[in-house]
C-alpha cells in the first residue's frame, strides 16, 4: 500500500499515526520530493470512481492563487490532470493507493471501513 503525504501536514500526521496503531503497513511517499505523474494521476482517478475535483487540495494557496475553483470547470479531465502532476501541494493529502483502492483525505471512519476490513 502506498501512503501519501506531505510530512508537516497535520492531517497527514494524524494519518500516518493511525495506519502505525492499526498496524497497517504502507510505503510513505513525500508528494513534494516525488509528485505524482500524470499516468498515475490518470490511474488513481479512474480506478477511485471519485470526481476529479476530489483530487485537489481545495484550501491550498496555489489552487487559490490559480484561481482553480474558476477554471477547473472549463477545463477537460486530461488538462486538470496534467496541472495536477506539475505540483504535488496541488494534490489533496493523504492520499493511500492499494491494488483495489484509493482514498483521498484522512476521515477516521473512512479509513476504518476501508482499510480495517
């Protein structure tokens, strides 16, 4: 399984404490150091069955300096993509990839069901 995360998100912090304590094994992942490319991007997406947007950190400041709540509308899913794979704070965080499952952003409960099953 792989983890995700920005390591001084706090989000992802609480995370990766919770995988740890449900002695879940995973590969940590520093989305700055190794964003994700566009294949894998493309990969996740289809295989999550979540809408595109869900993809993106909302409430970071480059998506706000961009504009993106604006443009992302106008945009094909092979452009959002793309502009995703050019930063990974662009990304929302923690993402967790396994053989049959993506989730996006850390909600306990969530996590519960799909990972403690």
């Amino acid at each position: 399984m792989l983890f995700i995360c920005y390591p001084k998100c706090s989000t992802c912090k609480k995370a990766k404490k919770w995988l740890d304590e449900n002695n879940i094994g995973y590969t940590e992942r520093h989305i700055v150091e190794n964003n994700p490319t566009y294949d894998e991007l493309k990969e996740w997406y289809e295989k999550s069955g979540l809408p595109l947007k869900r993809f993106f950190n909302t409430s970071g400041n480059i998506y706000k300096e961009q504009k993106l709540k604006d443009k992302l509308p106008t945009m094909s899913e092979e452009e959002q993509l793309k502009l995703l794979a050019t930063n990974g704070m662009l990304v929302k965080r923690p993402l967790v990839i396994d053989v049959d499952k993506v989730i996006i952003g850390f909600k306990e409960i969530e996590w519960q069901e799909k990972l403690n099953s």
